[in-house]
C-alpha cells in the first residue's frame, strides 16, 4: 500500500535490483512508514511499482522503457558510485533528482585491483594453465615490493588502494586534474603529467571517473611511454583508455600483461576479439561486487530515503543533481 504519514506523503520507492527484496525488507525495517516495492532487473512492472516517486537501481536496469514507464518519479538513487548511463540516460527528466553511492566502494575495487596486480605479477593464468596440463614449471615469481603503483584519480577509491600499496611497501603516484595532497600518495602531479607519471609505473591502474576530458585520456602515446615490464588495470570506465592502442600493445609485447573489468559493451560478447589477446585478463565488471554490497549501501540509501520523504534536500548525500 502507499504510504500517507507525515512522514513522506505518497512517497512509494521502487527498487530494482536481484537483492531488491532484501534491500526493501532492510529499509521497510528502518523505515516502517514508507512503501517500497522491488522487482529484479529482468521483471515486468508490477501496478504498484508504476506508481513509483523514487527509483534505486543501476544503470544496467535502464532498459525496456524503465523510466518511461515511470511517470511519477522525482528521485533516482543510483547503487553505483558513477552515474554514467544514468545522467545521461534519453529517458531520464533533467528534473528528475540523481544521487549516487559515491564512497562505498573503496574496499572492494582496491581489493580487486591488488587481485589484479598480484595475478599479473606472477603471472597467475599461465600457473593455472600449468595445473590443469598437470605440468610442472617453476617461474619468477616477482613482487610488488619496491615497485611503483601509479593511479588515474584521486578519489576514495585510489586513497584506499594507495594506502594498501604503501603497506606492501609500494611507491605511489597519482595523476589527478585538481593536484594536491591524498592520502596514501607518495605524490599527485597533474594531468599533464600523465605520460611521465605512466612512464615511471609499474602498474598504471584507471580510477577516474568518465568525462569528456577523461574521454581515452589513456591513448596510443601513454602506452607507449610505460615500461615494456609494466601493466595497466582499468576498473573504472572503459571509455578511459584507447583499447585499439592496448590491444596492439599486448600484441607487440609492449606492455606486460593488462587486466580489464570494464567495456564498452558489456556483457562481452562470445565472439570479441579480446577474450582471446595474450596477457589480457578479463573480468566480468565485478569489481565493485562484494559479500558485503548491501550492507555497505543501505545505510546510505536509508539516510537519502528519510531526508527526501522528509522533505530535507538538503541533508541528501552524494546528490549529482
């Protein structure tokens, strides 16, 4: 039923997500005089959940006319930190408020991003490969010890996985477009640094957010400047780096190894030509995906949800619009 308390007049909250139920059973429990409804990502609409002001979803449920669909809604809560895909959405009003999950991902991506780093260090694949041809080969086994991390972003992603790196014993370096001091970083130069930043990298790791100056920031001439020992992960968006150029790179062996958790489409088709480039490892964008996701998000939703149905703007966190 809709909710008609003081408390948030009408307001009805749609959440669309695999663990809906689990999220609006959670917030129905803090939240006892609001309405919520659910649906997973691949389910029709319920009359109910037309009747929906308020939206929490990721991008990736924007699809089959959504938000068409959705004619009184004032207020979309995005569940992931970036909210490319939604803010610019052709079927989301601009008077439509946005806010995001900003800030809730920094251990899971920095723990993905170690992952990463350590599997292409020593070269996990081809040790796996070995054990299933039961063949065994002992091989260099470097560390990340002495070595130089360099991020693309500054934000609280990048301060938590520099901070993990320095506890290994790590450099760390930044490229961001506003320098200052971080924590967890050695240095932060600016952009314009950037190609001697990835030059100076042992691992160059994309953290920033998608905009149109970030747009394949990372083209054919910084890759060309890394280190031909040197690897670069991208967990953030794949429109940050020309994967024409790293693809060539791996190629010519100009590059090391790469891991990418993001592209530009997803899922990744069967037949795209990168499931098959040597020294790529792939992973199906999981690198914000934990055991803990809900309970690292809902007291953020909860927070936005009382202040909107309250009418409190602006006590709303992490509010894009």
């Amino acid at each position: 039923m809709r909710a008609t308390s003081a408390l948030g007049k009408d307001f009805r909250l749609l959440i669309v997500n695999a663990d809906g139920e689990h999220y609006a059973q959670e917030l129905a429990r803090s939240l006892p005089d609001l309405a919520f409804d659910w649906i997973r990502p691949d389910q029709p609409l319920t009359d109910s959940a037309r009747q929906a002001t308020a939206l929490a979803c990721f991008a990736s449920a924007l699809n089959n006319g959504l938000l068409r669909a959705l004619p009184r809604l004032e207020w979309l809560q995005a569940l992931s930190s970036g909210v490319d895909g939604i803010a610019d959405h052709p079927d989301l009003s601009p008077d439509v408020a946005l806010t995001s999950a900003h800030g809730i991902h920094g251990p899971a991506v920095s723990e993905m991003a170690l992952t990463m780093m350590l599997a292409l260090a020593r070269d996990l694949p081809a040790i796996l490969a070995d054990q299933r041809a039961r063949h065994w080969r002992r091989r260099r086994q470097p560390l990340l010890h002495g070595k130089t991390l360099a991020v693309l972003g500054t934000g609280l992603i990048a301060s938590e996985l520099a901070t993990r790196c320095q506890a290994l014993g790590m450099r760390t370096l930044a490229v961001s477009s506003s320098p200052r001091p971080v924590a967890g970083f050695d240095q932060v130069h600016g952009r314009g640094m950037l190609r001697d930043v990835a030059a100076r990298a042992d691992f160059l790791v994309l953290l920033a957010p998608l905009t149109p100056s970030t747009q394949g920031l990372v083209d054919a001439a910084v890759l060309a400047a890394m280190k031909p020992s040197a690897c670069l992960i991208n967990l953030a968006r794949a429109g940050l780096c020309d994967t024409t150029a790293l693809v060539d790179a791996l190629h010519s062996d100009r590059l090391a190894g790469a891991a990418l958790d993001v592209f530009e489409r997803e899922p990744l088709p069967e037949d795209d030509p990168l499931w098959s480039v040597p020294k790529l490892l792939i992973t199906p964008h999981i690198g914000g995906e934990s055991d803990r996701y809900a309970d690292q998000v809902l007291p953020l939703v909860a927070h936005n949800v009382r202040a909107w149905a309250s009418g409190d703007l602006a006590s709303l966190r992490n509010r894009v619009r």
